[in-house]
C-alpha cells in the first residue's frame, strides 16, 4: 500500500498485489500508474482487500 509509482514496483518485486491511495505527492493520477487497485483513502483498505482475495 502505497501513494505514489515509487510503491509499485516493491509490491511487484515482493509478489504482492499493489493497492495506491489517491492524495500523495505525485503529478501523476494514480490509476495511471499500474496499481492493482485505488482507493480514496485508508478506510477504504479492508474493503480493497476483500476484492482482491475474492478475486484470486
């Protein structure tokens, strides 16, 4: 879990699924930057995991 592209990348490395929260400190929009999945904020976390387990 991370806010920018910077956390992507070690999510991927660690074979983890990457999920950003919007409102960080990058110029880019983050679902431009390859996220499995955006939330609006942390209490959106266990809701965003849920998806993600349902999912696999």
């Amino acid at each position: 879990v991370g806010d920018s592209g910077a956390d992507v990348a070690p999510a991927r490395a660690a074979g983890m699924p990457a999920i950003l929260l919007r409102g960080g400190y990058t110029q880019i929009a983050v679902e431009a930057l390859g996220a499995d999945l955006v939330c609006d904020g942390l209490l959106d976390l266990p809701s965003a995991m849920r998806r993600l387990q349902d999912a696999a």
